[in-house]
C-alpha cells in the first residue's frame, strides 16, 4: 500500500421542515482514501446508502463524488461502463442505477456530498445536469476540494442553523463545478485572448456596433467558427451579447444623463423612439420612460 494510509470520514446529517424550505438540505458527505490493494468501501454505510460493488445501487437523491487521486471505473443506468480518473466528478441521481469502483492496483481519493431539494431538482430539469452526462472532467481543483473540507468541518460542528450554512457552501460548489467543466474546451490561451478581444469591440463601440461578422473577420477567424465558440464561452450569440450591451447603456443614458427618450434612440442608432421603446420594454418590462421615473 506504499505511503498512502486507509482514511475516511462520513457523516448522515438531521435535517428539519425549515431547513427543506430554504430549499436544499445536505444528508451525507465525507471521504474515503482507499490505497491500492485496499477494500472497497471500507466501511458499511447505513441502509439507505449500502453499496455493493457487484450489484450496484439506488439512492433517493443527488450526490457529487469527487475523485482526486486515482482512477476506476463507473457505470449507470444512461452510461455505459467507463474508465474514470482524478479530477473527474462523478453525478450520482435519485433514483438512477449505478455503480463505480477504484481499480484494486491504483485505489483512489474521493470525496462525496448527498443531497436533496427544489433547488438541484430545478438545475436537473433545466438540464444544467444530464443522466447522460453524468462524468464530468473538471480537473483537480483545490478550490473545490476546499470547498468539500468546509462543508465536513461544518457538518462535523451541528450547531443552529448548519444546514442553511451547508447550503450556501454546496450552492458554491455547484457553482465551482459548472464554471470548471465550461471551461475545460478553452485551455487554448489563443482563443481565450481572441474571444477577449472580440468582448473589447463589442464594448468600445456599443452605439455603433460592428457586426458580429466584421469583428469575426478583423480577428482572423471564420464566422461560423466565431460564433459557436463565442457561444460555448458566453452563453449567448454575438448578436446577443451586443444587445445586451445595448440595453445595459440605454439603462446608464436614461438614469444618468438628462437626454429625452428620442435623443437616447438616435444616439444608439435606433431609428426612431418607438422601435427604442418597443426594444426596452420588450427586454425589461418597462417602457424607457417608466424606466427612468423608477429611478430615485
């Protein structure tokens, strides 16, 4: 087993009526760092959460499983048998088969969290996790490990209010994890530099824009290629981001300066205050003048 020593800590967490309708509970978290040769698990778990690495499980809510040293294998009920590693997430759902193990020659370093609520239920059904995807290659992050240390110190203390405390520290992670797994096609620093410069346009020159197909051409790069790059990096089109540009300085032209609705649209080359109006409201709810009597 060489240096690395058996360790594990777990920990199956109360929770009240109070702490669901904050809208997330935590139920279980801890760590197992399973050396090579070493059993898998090492301990047996409650019930609710016994695993047996021959037949697998099902649990009845969502758990992140974090390896950090290490590799095995994992497999589900949308995914077929796959080679995991460190700096993989593993995304455990309510009620879906599964199973993972470490392979006996390397064992692993893990870390886990449970948990149940509204909150991940709305994330799952608006697709930001997917029982097709349920491996995610984030890489090693020590935020993310930090993260998991904090919550365990907090669990391990049980004082008033520790579930909204764990909360707020699990809402961080999910955080960490979406931001790290986005961000893992944009290791290139050419295209991250690219993408920077085109965000530097849009901004210098946002009531005269340039179209997303110049900026693409003044930057070398083919426009198809352009946009769904700035897409995957952004979350929205050029032509989008350009928009929300536009509205972002209307909202500064109408609550800092004292130009009228018409001398707002000609200067942000609408053309005329009608189609500005219709472009505001349609984006805030607001008419431009309403908008600005809002303002204190």
């Amino acid at each position: 087993m060489g240096n690395i020593q058996c360790r594990e800590q777990m920990h199956y967490l109360t929770y009240s009526p109070n702490d669901e309708d904050w809208g997330a509970v935590i139920t279980t978290a801890g760590f197992q760092f399973i050396p090579s040769g070493a059993p898998y698990p090492l301990s047996k778990h409650p019930k609710d959460y016994n695993f047996q690495k021959q037949n697998g499980r099902v649990l009845n809510e969502f758990q992140f499983v974090y390896l950090t040293r290490g590799h095995g294998e994992f497999a589900s009920a949308h995914c077929k048998p796959t080679t995991v590693k460190a700096g993989d997430l593993l995304i455990l759902f309510p009620g879906e088969w599964h199973n993972y193990r470490p392979d006996p020659e390397s064992g692993w370093d893990e870390y886990w969290v449970g948990f149940r609520g509204v909150y991940f239920e709305r994330l799952h059904s608006k697709g930001f996790f997917a029982l097709e995807n349920p491996v995610l290659p984030i890489g090693i992050s020590h935020s993310l490990i930090g993260l998991y240390e904090d919550l365990l110190r907090t669990a391990n203390d049980e004082r008033a209010g520790y579930q909204i405390m764990l909360a707020g520290i699990l809402q961080h992670m999910t955080s960490t994890i979406i931001f790290k797994h986005r961000n893992q096609p944009f290791c290139n620093p050419g295209i991250i530099e690219k993408l920077a410069e085109a965000r530097r346009l849009m901004r210098a020159n946002i009531e005269e824009p340039t179209s997303p197909e110049a900026i693409a051409a003044q930057l070398g790069v083919g426009y198809s290629l352009f946009r769904k790059t700035f897409k995957d990096y952004t979350g929205v089109s050029p032509a989008q981001y350009q928009i929300q540009l536009r509205l972002i300085r209307a909202k500064e032209l109408l609550t800092q300066t004292a130009l009228n609705i018409s001398e707002i649209a000609y200067q942000l080359h609408f053309q005329n205050a009608g189609q500005f109006a219709t472009f505001f409201k349609k984006r805030e709810g607001l008419t431009p003048s309403e908008y600005r009597n809002r303002q204190p």
